[in-house]
C-alpha cells in the first residue's frame, strides 16, 4: 500500500472544478453529459460537478443546443449523413427532442449530400462493376446515409450526362 492510497484524497473545491471545465470549454464546445462525464472521470464522483455545470449554464459557456447546432454543421461538413449525425448526438448526451430540432434547423438535402460525399471519394464516374457499387453503397451507409439515399446517390452517377461542362 502506498502513501497516496493510505490518505484520503481531499474532494476539489468547486473553484478548482470551476476552472477546469472552462479551460476544457477554452479548446472546444461540450455537450453538459459529456463535460459532466470528463469532471467525473478526473475528479471522481464526490467532485460537486453539478453545481459547477449549473454555473456554466447560467453564464452561458455550457450549452447544448448551440453544441447540437456546431456538431451538426460540422459533421455535415465532413460528408456524414443523418443516421450518423444522430447517432452522435445520442451518445454524447444530447437529448433526442433537441437533436431533432439541431437536425431540422439544417437546411440540408441530404440525397445532394451524399451524391457529393460519393463523388468527392471515388469520383464522377459510374462504379465499373457491381463489386465497386457494393464497395461504394457500403461507404455511403457507414457514413450514415439511408438505403434510400445511398441509391439515390449511385442512380444520380448513372443519370448524369459524363459529356457535360
């Protein structure tokens, strides 16, 4: 047994929680689960996180709907779909009412997002065999498009005029 487990670790103060979650907050939006989960995992379930995160509510440094609203716009950025975007919302603690109202805030067509997604990753030509639409379909899906618009996307290459600009 060691020094450090044979005495009691004091439980941080608020003041040192305080500052921690704002110098986390300085490098990047979180999402109230996620912050509270981090101050746990460092300080321990003792840590008074709760009063803390209130704090950072009232003051408005901690908010989960301007946070869906960054995830969403980032993630449509990087080409990711619906299902995906959703799915990270979920698990980073946003609730589903308000990650439902991040997602119709967008004004995003998803069928044009992953027609570009496709073509920005294996380019403007039609897959060469049913291998290389399988391979592209499963791309599109990981990335969180719907069956519905993972076709769409593939049909879209196929319809477009290859003589056109």
């Amino acid at each position: 047994m060691t020094s450090k487990d044979a005495t009691p670790a004091e439980p941080p103060t608020e003041a040192a929680l305080r500052n921690t979650a704002l110098n986390m907050l300085a490098r990047r939006e979180f999402a109230r689960a996620e912050l509270a989960r981090r101050l746990s995992r460092k300080y321990g379930d003792e840590a008074p996180v709760e009063p803390v995160l209130a704090w950072l509510e009232e003051m408005n440094f901690l908010n989960d709907t301007r946070y869906a609203g960054m995830l969403v716009r980032s993630h449509i950025e990087r080409g990711h779909g619906l299902l995906r975007i959703r799915q990270t919302l979920q698990q980073n603690g946003i609730a589903p009412a308000l990650a439902e109202q991040a997602l119709a805030e967008t004004d995003c067509d998803w069928f044009a997002l992953a027609a570009e997604t496709r073509q920005r990753r294996f380019g403007g030509g039609a897959p060469a065999d049913l291998k290389d639409k399988a391979r592209q379909l499963r791309f599109l899906q990981y990335r969180g498009f719907t069956g519905e618009q993972c076709f769409a996307a593939l049909d879209s290459v196929r319809d477009s005029p290859h003589d056109a600009d």
